[in-house]
C-alpha cells in the first residue's frame, strides 16, 4: 500500500509541538488593521490550538 502525502496547503498553515499539539495562527490579521484596536491586534497574534472537533481531520492531512 502507498504511503499517503502529506497536504501541502494544511503543512504550511499548522505547527505540531513536540508533545503532539496542533497549533494555528489567529484569523482576522490581514486587512481592516486600522480600525482594530492594539489590543485586539495584539490578541490575534497569538498562536492558538486548533478546535478539538478539528484535530482528527487536520492530523488526516498532516498524514499522521
């Protein structure tokens, strides 16, 4: 059986820790930043793990 590959677009998107936790970035950082507060720009930067009901079809696509 071939070994399944991994997706290119979601490798690019998520980090896996070493303990195995998937983490993304924020959405809502690309454009509108002027009207944003610091606050609110601060707290998207923030990188984020990704939502639970999530983590089984992310790591499908990481092929793990």
């Amino acid at each position: 059986m071939p070994k399944n590959k991994t997706h290119s677009g979601m490798s690019k998107r998520v980090k896996v820790t070493a303990r195995g936790k998937i983490l993304r970035q924020q959405t809502g950082l690309r454009h509108r930043l002027e009207v944003k507060s610091s606050k609110e720009t601060r707290d998207l930067s923030r990188v984020v793990p990704v939502n639970k009901a999530d983590v089984k079809r992310v790591k499908k696509l990481l092929g793990r």
